[in-house]
C-alpha cells in the first residue's frame, strides 16, 4: 500500500537530480587537472543531462517516488538498475561527441561502480531517514467478516507497510458506533462487501471528519473508471467506453511486443539453452510442455513452458491447480518455477502473437469457465491479449485470490497506457530478481484465527 508523499517527493526527487549531477561532475573532475575543470564541466554538460533525466525516469517507474518503508533489497536494486541505465544512456551520448571522450581519463567501469555507490548510499540514507521520522498512520478497517479479516492480516503481515490496523470494525449497520471509531483514526479502509447503502453513509462521516478513505473497489466499479465528460444541451453525463484498447493502441503494443521479444529471445538465449538441458537431465520426457490457455476473445491457445513436471502429470487426475510440495514436480522443475526460468519459452507466444509481454495471465479453458461462473464480470479480462506479466502479478501474489487478481486485470485494462506497460517491465524486473525464491504455491491461512489472535480491536455489530 502506498502513501501520498506530496512535496516530500520533489524534495527527494531533487536531492537523486543533485547527486547524479554532482557523481558525474566529479568524473570529471577526477578526469581533468583542476584549473581545467570548469570548461570541461561546461563542455561536457549537455552530456550529464542525459544520464540525470534517465535515473530520474526510471526510479519514477519503480515507484521510488511514491511509497514509504521499502525493503533495503529493493532500494539498492531499484537504485542500481536506474543507475545502469543512466550510466548506458551516458555512454551513448558521449559517445555520439566523439570530441568529448577526451574529457573522461577513467576507465568506464570505474565510473558506473562510482556513480552507482554514490546513488545507492544516498538513497539508502534517504530511506533511513524516511523511516526514523515517518509516524506510522492508525487504519480503522471497516466491511463484513470475510473481507474484514483478509485485509486485516495483508495489511498486519507487511513487515514494510506504512500502516498500523488499529481496529477491524466488522459489521453492514451501526453508523452511530463506527462514527466514534472514524474520529479517532487516521485512516479508513472500506470492504467492498459492505452494503451499498451503507457505504455512503461511512463515505460522508469520512469527509465530515476530514479523514483519507482506501476503498476496496467492487468489479462493476473499476468498469466505471476514466470517465469523459460530455453534455446534452444544460445536463453533463459521465460518458464511460467499452473496457479494452482502441486499435492504435493494439498496434503499438504489438509493435513493442515484436521488438522486445526478438531483443529478450537473443539476449537471454544463453539462459533458454542452459534450461533445456537441465530438464533434459533431470527427468525423462520433452523438454517443453504445451498447455491450452484463453487469450483474447476467447481464443485458445497452446502456452509454451518448460516442463517442470513429471511426464503426464495429469494423466490420472484431471486438470488440478499445482499445491505446495506437489509431488509431480521436480526437483530441477521446482528450482525452475522458483526462479521463473520455466517462463522463458513464452517469448516465442509473444512472438506468434498469442500472448503479448504485458497483459492478464492466461488461465486453463476448465477454470476460465469455473470462475466465469463464480465472479462477475470475469470474462472482461479477456478483452486484451494475456500477457507474460502483468499489474496482478507485481502487486499481487501467487496465492492471491482469484476475485483480487480479476480486480487488478480490470484496473490494468480500464487504465491502459504505454507509460504503464512500461512501468509493469521495469517493475517485473525488480520482483523477478528481488523476490527470487520466493514463490510460494496456494496457501490456505486462517485470516480469522490469525486477526483474533493478534492486537487488532475487533467490533461487532
């Protein structure tokens, strides 16, 4: 969960500006004899300009910006990764001025390790300081018991959560009782499984008392986000279009999609190749494993993966979920899954045009059909083409539930930009590296034992 950071954000924004100015200028010191320093500085500044702009860029996609009490893994990660690739955009640039070499007598490799400490220690003493003067915020959780209690235990288990539940307030009624409560915290929490009614109601105490809501959207809900506004002669409408992406929209995806997939198939062939050879060796059967997933418009697929399971693993027991120490998978096979190395082959989807990079995961034809049944509005999500990653899987996790996932392929859909595709990459990147290892398969946690077993107030009525 994030938190505004209004002006605290451009203060830190400027403060990563200074320090990339100030790393590269000191290249340039350390290049050139002192007296000459200036002129070089002068000369070369346009250069500095670029690396500067790209760090800036990219830890604004990785939400560096945005949200307080990141884990130190994921500040020196984010900071390396942005520091990589100002440092590459800094080689371009200088390199196209060719006359501008002269003015760097470092080695490169000293300047990337340089720049980069510079970056991840202040950033790191940024965080530091975010986290000893930052006051964690009292959050009221108010919906039904199902959804009261899961959203208690998210928000108790985040070790890095900025947020502190102080009481779960589990009821459909009472306005009087949960008033009292609204005055005494600093934040609202609203369930989506509250009556509608009753919503408002909660909704107009919170903005009498002045306090910030989290409301838990309900599926309808997300379909009437990024409304336009239009009018018929004096009465203005809220005008709300098809959930989907126009057709300049497909096309520049496509266009991405062909390019970077070409660009990931090459650069990573090394790691495709060591692969196969490690199912090869690991158990007897085909090194690739096809399955048929729904894609857009329903369409059926046959998904590419490298098999990480016994050979028919299903032969007996029909189309089940994978569980926790599931005894078809192998040992190569879970190392594989861990790592994410038996997604790699889905760059060849994506190239064939099944899949794209960025977009709902694709499910099994039976479970498509099975929470078609069970959760509305379900099929929307296939109004795009799936994806390889998507807003689900960065912010959710594998055991997110199945309405929660649906939730965030909404959201991914109605809110669809370039700039957010691009987001979602760099995103991935971090959560494919950081969070190595650390996949976890369907876990069943008892939210009630969990919650009335900890310090959260519960209120009923």
């Amino acid at each position: 969960m994030e938190r505004e950071g209004g002006i605290k954000n451009y203060i830190i924004l400027i403060i990563d500006v200074v320090i990339i100015t100030l790393s590269y200028s000191l290249i340039i010191l350390l290049s050139n004899p002192a007296n000459e320093f200036f002129i070089r500085l002068l000369n070369i500044r346009k250069i500095i300009y670029a690396p500067v702009i790209t760090v800036a860029i990219v830890l604004s996609f990785l939400d560096m910006y945005k949200s307080v009490y990141k884990r130190y893994l994921e500040v020196v990660f984010n900071s390396f990764l942005a520091s990589l690739l100002g440092f590459l955009t800094f080689l371009v640039f200088i390199n196209i001025r060719d006359w501008q070499l002269s003015h760097i007598n470092l080695p490169f490799w000293i300047i990337f390790i340089l720049v980069t400490v510079i970056l991840i220690i202040s950033r790191m003493a940024i965080e530091i300081i975010l986290r000893k003067t930052y006051k964690k915020e009292n959050v009221l959780v108010i919906a039904c018991e199902k959804d009261g209690y899961k959203t208690s235990y998210n928000l108790q288990s985040n070790g890095n959560s900025a947020y502190i539940v102080d009481t779960l307030f589990i009821t459909d009624t009472g306005v009087l009782t949960v008033e009292t409560y609204i005055k005494k915290t600093d934040r609202i929490i609203l369930g989506a499984d509250i009556n509608t009614n009753y919503r408002k109601v909660i909704l107009q105490l919170c903005q009498k008392h002045h306090k910030k809501v989290f409301l838990i959207p309900e599926i309808y809900d997300i379909s009437l986000m990024r409304p336009r506004l239009t009018q018929v002669d004096d009465t203005p409408y809220l005008y709300l279009d098809s959930i989907g992406l126009s057709k300049v929209e497909e096309d520049i995806k496509r266009v991405m999609d062909i390019i970077l997939s070409i660009l990931l198939i090459i650069s990573l062939s090394p790691l495709l190749i060591i692969s196969a050879f490690l199912v090869i060796f690991s158990s007897k059967g085909s090194v690739f494993f096809t399955q048929d997933r729904i894609t857009k418009d329903n369409k059926v697929f046959k998904i590419i993966k490298f098999r990480t399971m016994v050979e028919n693993a299903e032969k007996h027991t029909g189309a089940v979920l994978t569980k926790a120490n599931d005894h078809r998978v192998t040992k190569v096979g879970a190392f594989m899954r861990k790592a994410r190395l038996d997604e790699l082959p889905q760059f060849f989807n994506v190239l064939k045009g099944d899949m794209s990079l960025i977009g709902p995961r694709p499910e099994r034809p039976v479970f498509v059909k099975e929470f078609e049944n069970s959760i509305p509005l379900y099929e929307k999500r296939h109004n795009v083409k799936t994806g390889i990653t998507g807003l689900a899987q960065i912010m959710g996790k594998y055991s997110t539930a199945a309405i929660d996932k649906l939730r965030f392929d909404l959201i991914y859909i109605r809110n669809y930009t370039i700039l957010l595709d691009i987001k979602i990459f760099f995103l991935t990147m971090k959560t494919a590296i950081i969070d190595l290892g650390s996949l976890q398969e369907e876990q069943h946690i008892d939210f009630k034992n969990e919650i009335e077993s900890s310090k959260i107030t519960i209120v009923r009525e």
